[in-house]
C-alpha cells in the first residue's frame, strides 16, 4: 500500500477530517488558523473552501486548492492549541481574522467571540497586548474596551459608541433580566424606567413578533417605557436615535440635555428637546 493519508469511512469527508488531513500531511506542531479555525471553535456558520494551516517556520509545503500552508514566526501567537484538530487559541484566531478584516467587519468578529462565551473582551485585550504589530490595534483596544462595559453585538457597541456616548446620554445598564427572567434588556435606564431594544435581523417572523410584544407588555407592566431600533437605525441615522431617547428621558426626570456630534445637522432642528 502507498504511504498516506486514508479515510477509513464511506462517503464525502467532514471539514474537520479535512483539517485534519491538512495537519497530518504537515506533521510536527502544526495547526489551523484563519476562518478554518473560526468555524471548527464555532465563530463562523460556513465553513472556508481552504482550509490554512500553520506550520514552523523553517517547514516550506507546496499549497494546494483545499490546504494553504503558511510558515508561522515563532511567537508571533500563543504557543498553546486548541481542540480536535488542533486551532490557533480563540484568541489568536480572532485577532488574525480582525487583522485582515475591514473596519466595520472587526466589530463583528470581536463580538461574536464574546458574546458566545467563546472567550472574554479581558483576554482577547492581553493577546493584543502581547503582539508587536497588528493593524487593528486602536479599533480594537476602543472596541474591547465598548465590549467590557457589557455590549455584546455589534448593534450594542454601535449604540454605545454612536447614540450613547456621542450625545451625552446618561450611562445605561446592559444586558439585565426581565423582572419574569424570560428575557434580557439590552439596554436600560433604570433610573429614567426606560428601555432600549435593539434587533439587527432584516426580517421578522410572526412568531418574533409576538415576542417582542410580550417583552414589551411585560416591560409595561413593570412601568417601563419601551423603544425599539433596528440595525437601519443605528448604522443610519444615529442621531435621530439619540434625540428620541434623550426625548423619552427627559419626559421621565433626566435633566441633562444631548449634546451634538459631528453628523448631527443632518438631524432637523425640531427633531431636538
């Protein structure tokens, strides 16, 4: 028999037998980076058609359509590995992923790590400490610090950075139960008794829709006033955001006013309290 690598089961291969493949055919301390890793440690649906692997410096491998193989700096990442086949830390995939990444796609990589409770915005900051170099550094160290103040998606961190913080609104709270414990507030004012829901999805099943009523009536009950934003809102016109909800919290006791930032002419002058 040839020497190789043999699949010992019927029928198409799995993506994790792939990346397997890919690190057998290396051999030594190699492992899976990239968007590979981001789907075997469950930070990306859709598995990548190439698979990237890391393998020591000195190694050279030819790539191939499936594998890419890439000479990995020693300490460039963490020496540890992680899972079956062996990945990059969540850590070091993330910041490998957000390196690449534009701009607007690093809020989504940085978020979605900690809000599946795959790692925390704490240590993903000391693997960006530990780096010499990356491109991402000042978004990243604002962003992580936006997700350790509770923000959990991309729409939080947007509300945070561009209603909130860039109006003056008073700091909310995150991320709390429902007084039923069915739910979670994703941003409140409890001292104003106002909350602030936000959906990213594009569309809405009728069975959401009476959820999101129920919240809503539940949060009534409890002598809170609800407002609901989607992502449009707040990717579009943040501002008018900002001016309603600084609205409602002035008609409950805030006595501050919002301030303006620099998009806010686009606002109308009534929109303003």
């Amino acid at each position: 028999m040839r020497s190789g690598i043999y699949l010992t089961t019927g029928g198409a291969p799995s993506f994790a037998a792939l990346a397997w493949t890919g690190v057998l055919a290396a051999g030594g301390p190699a492992r899976i980076a990239g968007p590979a890793a981001a789907h075997l440690q469950g930070l990306l649906a859709e598995p990548p058609d190439r698979i990237r692997v890391l393998v020591p410096h000195g190694q050279i491998l030819a790539s191939s359509e499936r594998w890419q193989f890439l000479r990995e700096r020693a300490g460039a990442r963490s020496p540890r590995s992680s899972g079956s086949p062996p990945c990059t830390t969540v850590e070091d995939t993330v910041l490998d992923l957000c390196a690449e990444a534009r701009p607007e796609d690093v809020v989504g990589w940085a978020t979605v790590a900690v809000q599946r409770r795959r790692t925390t915005a704490a240590r993903l900051l000391r693997e960006l400490d530990g780096r010499q170099r990356h491109p991402r550094r000042a978004l990243l160290t604002a962003l992580l610090t936006d997700v350790a103040a509770g923000a959990e998606s991309p729409l939080e961190v947007t509300y945070l950075r561009d209603v909130e913080r860039a109006h003056g609104l008073p700091p909310a709270v995150r991320q709390r139960p429902s007084r039923d414990r069915r739910a979670l507030r994703d941003v409140r004012y409890p001292e104003y008794r106002v909350v602030v829901e936000l959906d990213g999805r594009l569309g809405h099943t009728e069975l959401g829709r009476f959820r999101d009523m129920d919240r809503d009536n539940v949060a009534g009950l409890d002598g809170l006033f609800t407002m609901r934003y989607g992502a449009a809102d707040l990717w579009g016109r943040p501002c008018a955001v900002a001016a309603q909800v600084a609205a409602a919290l002035r008609q409950r006791g805030w006595r501050g006013l919002p301030t303006r930032c620099r998009r806010c002419s686009r606002v109308p002058e009534e929109d303003w309290v």
